[in-house]
C-alpha cells in the first residue's frame, strides 16, 4: 500500500488514511473481449453537470436522482426523462456526496459545513467539528452524519437543531472513503471502524454493535478495516466491506455475525436474496451464497479495470469501469450479457437503479441513464 495516500489531519489529530491507493507499476487492465448482447439495453437520456470528482456519490429517491457537483451545485433530475426538478448551491465545494429523502436534501462541504435544502433553496447551515465524506442519510425528518472520527451525529431537519452524537474513542488511523450510514426498520446502521452499529434513530443509544472485519497487517496502515460503503440490505441482513480485510453480513435484528469472508478491496457490495457481490482490488468479481458466504462463482474478464462499486438489477448485475463502460453480467453465472458505452471517463460510484431506469455519473459530470429490456 502506497505512503502516498496518508496525509496528516487537523482533524482531533488524527492522520487521515486516503483510499486512492496505488502502486507505480500498476498491471495493465485487461482487455475487453467481445460481447454479443444477451439482452437489450439503451441509453434514454444525459446530462452534463460540472466536475463530480472520486469521491462524490449520488442519491436516488422513488422518482428522481440527486446529483452533487465538487463546486457545490446539487441538481435534481427525473428518472424517466432527465428533466431538471430543482437546482440549489451549497455556496461551497463539496467533501461528501449527497443524501435525500425525496425532499431534502443534504451535502457537506469541504469546510465542515452541513448543508440542508429543501426542494433545492438552502434551509439551514451549521458548522461540524469533523470532517465528512459520507452522504448524510435524510430520514424521519432528521439529518444523519458519519464523520471520518466514527463519530456519529443526528440533525433535526427542519431547524438545523442537533439531537444527539456519539463517538468512538479516537483512533490513530482513519479511512478518507464514504462508509456505511443507512436504515434498517426503525434503526440507524452506521460503520464505526471495522465495526457495524446500530443505533436508536430518536435517542442516539446503541442497540448494537458487532465486528464485520479484523484487522489484519504487521502496522497501523495495514490493518486499517473500516467499512465502506454502499452496504447491501435485504431482508434482515446487511452486508458491508471492510476495507481491504473481509467481505461480511450481520443480521440486523439480532445484531450478530453472520458469515465473514477474508478478501481484498476498496468499493462496497451490492446483495440479493441469493448473491452477495463484490469486485476485490483486482477487480476480480465474487459471487458469495448469501445464507453461509460460499463462494458461487467469480469471474476475472474485468480485472484492473477501475471498476465500480456493483448494482443488481432483475437477472443482471451491474459494474461501470474506468473507461466509462457499463457492463451488464448474468447474476446466477457471471457470464457477459450486454455493454453499454458512456463518455470515457471513470464512471464514479455505484449506478443507481430508480425504477426501470440505471442512471450513471462519470468523473466528468456527465449523467447517463439506461434501460435494459
């Protein structure tokens, strides 16, 4: 792991561990064969915003995508035809990606400003003591924040009024990559290190907390395992990775371990009933057995490719990569069904699926959304 990736912090002191690693020989990506497509697919519509940097990540509600740019702009677009719902400024650049609820929306920007709109005109703004590059989570009218600290906050949505925290004890190391912050029932999950807690949304209190990965490494750097995001819910269990380490589930009503699976690897999961899905730091893609973590089937067509963190969609999964492409890979199989081209540029994140409708973003801002058939 490079050196070049840590940087100190001001942040409570801690130094701050980046996820863009890299090593200066870098393996060549593989090439992609041909593919005769399977199923059909299109692209329905685009649309170009400003620079939406590495790290960014879009938010997805029942009838819209909710897209941040790095200079501080936050569009909303409809699924279904790409038309411009509203338009709002966080008046900054932004650390984090977006959160919504389908009417606010939240950002942070890069000077620790928590930022709330509502139907894009700013509502309120306050000042964290942490930095932030997790998408706040916006539910129950109340705004939540993971901060690179572990610490956790609550937001009243409305006036800005803060609710409650709770932090973990510092650590000496600390992950510069969005991590876990979502709901289940009426539970806050958030991804406290290697750790996954869950919490009462109203009062702040932990209901419980159980470790997905275990450091492992000979130094600090080594056996940094923070989740990352985006986990996978379905049904009561939610499934996570922890930071180079492991790939993992817990069953969130009893707040236990599952299964856990010793792997490599940066980007989040996606998850059905069936699979849990993951590509490690090669880009090699794994299929696990939900129930019990036995490997299904894995697939090394795409390694090195820069790909992004999965989406499942009907029999398909999911995966942009590093030139914009967009492949579509049969879920029971791992078998090429269907490739789709977006503007060359990384494509940042996971696609979001809002109905019938795949919606991508690359690092050049651009928005492109797709229908397979």
């Amino acid at each position: 792991m490079s050196r070049r990736g840590l940087r100190r912090g001001a942040l409570v002191g801690l130094v701050v561990l980046a996820a863009a690693c890299s090593t200066p020989d870098k393996p060549k990506p593989a090439a992609l064969e041909t593919v005769t497509p399977q199923i059909a697919g299109r692209q329905v519509w685009s649309h170009s915003l400003g620079n939406i940097g590495t790290s960014l990540r879009i938010a997805s509600t029942a009838t819209a995508v909710v897209v941040p740019s790095s200079d501080g702009s936050i569009v909303a677009l409809a699924a279904d035809t790409g038309r411009e719902l509203w338009r709002g400024d966080a008046d900054g650049k932004l650390s984090a990606g977006v959160g919504s609820d389908g009417r606010y929306a939240s950002v942070v920007t890069t000077g620790n400003e928590l930022v709330v709109l509502d139907g894009g005109k700013p509502l309120w703004r306050t000042r964290l003591g942490t930095r932030v590059v997790t998408p706040p989570l916006v539910a129950g009218e109340r705004v939540f924040v993971l901060g690179v600290d572990r610490s956790v906050q609550a937001y009243d949505v409305l006036d800005g009024r803060k609710l409650w925290v709770q932090q973990r004890p510092g650590d000496p190391l600390t992950l510069l990559q969005p991590g876990v912050l979502m709901a289940w029932k009426d539970t806050l999950v958030a991804g406290q290190g290697a750790r996954l807690a869950g919490f009462d949304p109203l009062r702040g209190t932990v209901r419980w907390e159980t470790t997905v990965a275990s450091p492992r490494g000979t130094n600090e750097v080594e056996r940094l395992a923070d989740l990352v995001g985006p986990a996978a819910r379905v049904g009561d269990a939610i499934c996570a990775r922890g930071f180079q380490a492991a790939v993992g589930c817990v069953n969130a009503e009893r707040g236990s371990l599952s299964w856990a699976r010793n792997v490599g690897g940066t980007n989040g999961v996606t998850a059905d009933e069936q699979f849990v899905f993951a590509a490690d730091a090669s880009d090699r893609i794994t299929a696990w057995k939900r129930e019990g973590g036995d490997v299904a089937w894995t697939s090394d067509r795409l390694q090195y490719r820069g790909l992004s963190s999965p989406l499942i969609v009907g029999r398909t999964l999911v995966f942009g990569d590093f030139e914009g492409q967009l492949h579509f890979i049969d879920r029971e199989n791992g078998q090429f069904l269907l490739r789709l081209p977006t503007d060359g540029r990384p494509i940042v994140g996971a696609p979001v699926r809002v109905g019938n409708t795949i919606v991508t973003v690359t690092q050049r801002g651009s928005v492109h959304a797709f229908r397979p058939e």
